[in-house]
C-alpha cells in the first residue's frame, strides 16, 4: 500500500519562497510545511470555518463633521485624503 504520492505543483516564486523561510524558522522541510498547511486547510473546511464578525470600534465624537451630510461618501472620501495628495 503507497502511503506518500510524489505531485508537481506551480506556485508563485513569493510563495514559495516565504514557506521556504517558514521551513528554515521552523527548523522543518518545505515539505512539511505544504503538508500541515494542507491539513489544517482541509480540517478548518470540514468543521465549517466560524462566520467573520467584525468588531465595533466605536469613537467619541458628534458623528461626521461639519459641512459634510452622512452618506455623501465623495465629500467623505474628499476630506480624507485632504492635504495627503489624493
């Protein structure tokens, strides 16, 4: 019975080479890396994964400023990028 299957995959270079590093901090192989990465991959997909919840951050103030009506996003977008070249 064949326990380990010899595969080719194409990743991106950057990819590669930031598991590379993973392997070398780790003081593992390449291989094992992929491998555990895989595994929790497939276990996180077989649980079902929890739903993302973004937190409230919420901020003392009086809602948007002055001269600027709620919702009026290219007004918003406008005084955002104010003084910061955009």
């Amino acid at each position: 019975m064949v326990t380990h299957m010899k595969t080719t995959i194409d990743i991106a270079d950057a990819l590669f080479r930031a598991a590379k590093r993973e392997a070398e901090k780790r003081g593992t192989t390449f291989k094992d890396v992929v491998e555990s990465s895989l595994r929790q991959l497939l276990a996180s997909s077989e649980k079902g994964a929890a739903p993302f919840t973004l937190k409230k951050h919420p901020f003392k103030g009086e809602g948007v400023a002055e001269g600027i009506a709620e919702g009026d996003w290219a007004r918003i977008r406008g005084a955002t990028y104010e003084g910061r070249g955009g």
